[in-house]
C-alpha cells in the first residue's frame, strides 16, 4: 500500500476524472479563446479601473457614526446598558482603548509593596 507500487483500481479512476466534459471544453475552446482577444482585454481592463474608481469614490464619502446601541433591540438589556455606559463612562474620553504593559509585573510583590 505505502511502497509507491501502482494501484490496478486506480486505472478506471484515473480515465474516469481525466475524460473531458462539457465545462472543460467550453471553457477550453470557447470561453479562452474569448478572452484571449486584445478588445475584451482592453474592456476588462477599463471595467477593473471603473470598479476601482466607484470603489474609491464610495470610500471617501464613507462616513462615522454607527451607534452601537442602534443594533440591539430597544426592548432588550443590552440597549439598556449601551445607553448608560454611553451615559456615564463615555463623558470624558469616548473611545475604548486597551493598555498593553510590556514589562513582566508580578501581583504578588506589586500587592506587597503597596502595602508596607
């Protein structure tokens, strides 16, 4: 099995997948021999660059202010408590930020020396 012999099932299997459908052929005769014309080429090159610059213009007119509360339900909790924590603990400074310490910080001895 695992000695790199030929398998003699294998044989049917092989001409089986390498047969030709009718996918292949079209794909092969008609559809490559379609954009291998330098017209279609250059149309899908001005199409690529229109796609690009309706991308771009719809970028720059992106703007900000999805509210996060406006995607739960007005019934449920989880509005509820976006509204208050917008409320409250949003006043000063609005934006979520995480504070990542580079140096290794030992609780136990950081609790110890607080406390003398």
């Amino acid at each position: 099995m695992f000695t790199g012999g030929d398998d003699p099932g294998a044989s049917a299997d092989a001409e089986e997948e390498s047969r030709e459908n009718l996918f292949m052929a079209f794909f092969r005769d008609a559809f490559s021999t379609f954009l291998l014309k330098k017209q279609v080429q250059v149309i899908i090159v001005i199409l690529y660059f229109a796609y690009l610059g309706v991308n771009s213009y719809g970028i720059s007119q992106m703007e900000e202010g999805l509210k996060i509360e406006n995607i739960f339900l007005d019934d449920s909790y989880m509005h509820a408590y976006r509204v208050t924590e917008d409320k409250y603990l949003r006043t000063a400074y609005p934006y979520r930020i995480q504070v990542i310490p580079f140096a290794c910080m030992h609780a136990a001895k950081m609790y110890k020396h607080n406390n003398l």
